[in-house]
C-alpha cells in the first residue's frame, strides 16, 4: 500500500494501490496503532492512521490486480490532447449573483447518527449538496461492512454485496454512486473493483468498463470515475450511459476522475503528483502549482470540486510535509491553507472547507477563520479522533467521523448555526 512516504503521508487523501481485494484489516487494532505511532513522530502517525481515513473517505485507488500495465491504453490512441499551459488563461468565471453570501456559521453541535443492528462502529463517506443525505458503512463484528444510506437521520440499509463495498457520493435526488469488489477468480487476485449507482432502492452496475471505481456524481447524474483495466478518467454521462474516457496529455501513464462540478468540469489526477482539471469545453490542463515559501513544491493532488472551488494537498513542499491548497478553477486563485494539516476533506460552493487542523481537531474553515467543531469525547492535543467528511452548501451541516471515551469510531453529524 502506497501511503506517500516520502510526503509525510496524505492522511485525508486516497491510497494508490489499494490491496487487492476486498480489506482485511483489523481497523481497532490499526486505529491503536496509528494513535501508539502518533505519540512517537508526527509524519509517521499519518501514515499509520491513512488506512482509517482512508475507510472514512473512501477515495482509494485501483487495486493493484485491477490496474495492470499491460491493461492501459496506448497514449497514442488518446483523444486529441486540447491541453492549455498551466500559465495560460483560466476557464472565465462564473456568472455574478445579485444575493449575498451568507454568513458562515459560529457554532455547531454533534450528535451520532443511528446506525441498523446496534452496531457501534460507523463512519460517513460522502453526503448530498444540502447535507440531508449521508452514505456511509458500519463495521458489524464477523461481518463485511455494511453500506448504509440516511436520509434526514434516518439509516436506511443498501445490500451493495461484494467486499469492502461503498458508496463515495449522492445527489439531493439520491441517486448515489460507489463501488465494490468482486470475484472472478479463486485466489488472492481474483477480484476487481465494480463501480455502482443505487437509485430509487436499486443497485446496478456501471456500463461500460468491466472494473473501474465512481467517485463522485453531480445534480444532473453525470460520474466521475476511472476504467480500472485501462487506467483512464472516465465520465458516465448517466447512471445508465458508457463510460466515456477523458483525453490525457501526451506522456500521462494513467489518470483518475475524482470529482464532477455541476457544469461538468472534472477533476483528478495524472500519476501521483499531477493535479488536473478537466473543462466544459473540452480542453484541460495541469492545475497550478503555488509556491511554498517562495519554492514550487514537487508536486499536488486534487480530490473535490465544488461551484468552481477544488481542494487538494500539495506534495514535496519545502516544509517538508503536505500542504492543503485550494483552487478556484474559473479564475485561477490558488491559495494554500497553512490552518488545515494534510487537506481539505471537501469544499462547499462558496468555498468554505471543512478537515483536520494542526492540532487534530476537526474544523471548519471560512474566510471568517478557523472554527474548531466539537468532539463526542474529550480531545486530547494533538490526536486525531474526529475527521470531518462532508459540508453542505450552506455550511449548517457537516457529517463524517468522531472517537468516543472508548476509542470507537462513530458516523456523526455536526448542526450548525
């Protein structure tokens, strides 16, 4: 498993490389180790708690068995690479609005949210634009995890099958999309990632590739994603509609979808340094590079998109350790967020973000400054136990993952006001 080393680890990013199958991990166990690991030296407790946040994301990676070399399509049969220098000008921005933004909250509250079969262990792993609709899974002891849908707070189970199932994103309508593993084969490499849409109670596989991921899905149904066994960035144009590849620049080994914006502007990565941003209009570029006490960093990656915002971590800093950066890709802002540690989980469309600060506590962050959001136990400095996941358009309601006395995770919901 590839936690990014040599970067001090991409505590809220996706793990490239993800093991085959489905996961065998004793997640009590690895939390006590990542937090034992913790105490010792700071970049080694990111990357012995990824795996956690990685579960409470869930924007890994292909498996290694599922992205083969030999599986990749030749470069040179890419569509015509319409690629703009990363210098050059940014998309136009987008249409002024007459209504004032409104006021960032100052104060929130947490609460569990109920999980079926009294099962204790649960995290969120994405939400709906206004935040009253929440996927997540819980952790059933002897059991595979199990998906789980709210809706206004309540837990509706989806029987997703496979292995290490989940679901990674969900519209106001409820469409959401995700992925499982599943065999082909005996044997430890004798699975594949599947991507999945559930609407309307119903699961059905994603046309067009036979082993790929979707990671995020916008109001109009459209997905974002990757062909598992060619190691491109693919876009259903409807839960029920192909895959269709997005061009890559001349000499990208591989890409990956991330995140679709609601005018279909794409974001995601080439490799593990390449920060890319596909456009409406057909062309795409790199997203650029802010320097870091005046020093380029060696490189970024970007995993969400919102009304334009996309967050991302910087890698190969001169700090020596990931940097959070935020792009505005319809005027070319670039700012980078010395407040959060690692990155953004996500941002709103008025680019309010929510993470992880420098102590470990999670937080909300607007131009109006950091706001710490409440534990559901008392926070001990510098140990991470809560992750926020998701924020709402209207900043009023975030939802991801919180420890109690105890040390057991639990899928929560911040209300604020």
């Amino acid at each position: 498993m590839n936690t990014f080393d040599d970067d001090g680890a991409i505590l809220l990013g996706p793990l490239d490389h993800e093991p085959n199958g489905p996961c065998t991990v004793d997640i009590q166990r690895a939390v006590r180790e990542g937090r034992r690991r913790h105490r010792r030296r700071r970049t080694v407790r990111y990357a012995s708690v990824a795996v956690v946040a990685a579960l409470a994301l869930t924007g890994t990676s292909l498996a290694a068995g599922t992205l083969r070399d030999t599986d990749r399509a030749d470069p040179s049969k890419a569509p015509t690479n319409q690629a703009v220098a990363t210098s050059g000008a940014p998309a136009p921005p987008a249409a002024s609005t007459s209504a004032p933004a409104p006021a960032p909250p100052t104060s929130c509250a947490i609460r569990r949210l109920p999980v079926p079969d009294g099962v204790d262990m649960a995290l969120v792993t994405g939400a709906d634009p206004t935040g009253r609709i929440i996927v997540g899974r819980s952790y059933p002891r002897g059991k595979d995890y199990q998906v789980i849908l709210w809706r206004d707070g309540q837990a509706t189970k989806i029987a997703l099958g496979g292995s290490d199932a989940t679901l990674t994103d969900v519209t106001t309508g409820g469409v959401a999309v995700g992925f499982t593993y599943e065999r082909v084969a005996a044997g430890a490499d004798g699975v594949r990632a599947v991507p999945y849409a559930y609407r309307d109670g119903t699961l059905a596989k994603l046309p067009g590739v036979r082993s790929g991921l979707a990671h995020g899905i916008n109001e109009t149904g459209r997905i974002a994603g990757v062909d598992g066994e060619r190691g491109w960035p693919v876009v259903w144009p409807s839960p029920t509609t192909a895959a269709v590849a997005l061009p890559l620049p001349a000499g990208a080994p591989r890409g990956e979808a991330y995140d679709i914006d609601e005018d279909g502007t794409v974001v995601g990565n080439l490799g593990e340094r390449r920060a890319h941003v596909w456009l409406p209009d057909g062309t795409h570029r790199d997203l650029p590079l802010p320097k870091v006490n005046g020093v380029a960093p060696a490189g970024a990656r970007v995993y969400s998109i919102r009304n334009g915002w996309a967050t991302g971590v910087l890698s190969g800093t001169p700090m020596g350790e990931p940097s959070a950066v935020r792009w505005n890709v319809r005027t070319g802002e670039v700012r980078v967020f010395a407040e959060l540690n690692i990155r953004a989980s996500t941002a709103n469309e008025l680019g309010w973000q929510v993470g992880t600060d420098r102590q470990g506590r999670a937080a909300f962050l607007s131009d109006a400054g950091l706001l710490v959001l409440p534990d559901l136990a008392t926070h001990r400095p510098n140990e991470l136990t809560n992750i926020p996941t998701t924020l709402s358009d209207d900043g009023r309601t975030i939802a991801g993952q919180a420890d109690d006395a105890a040390g057991t995770i639990h899928a929560v919901v911040w209300h604020c006001q």
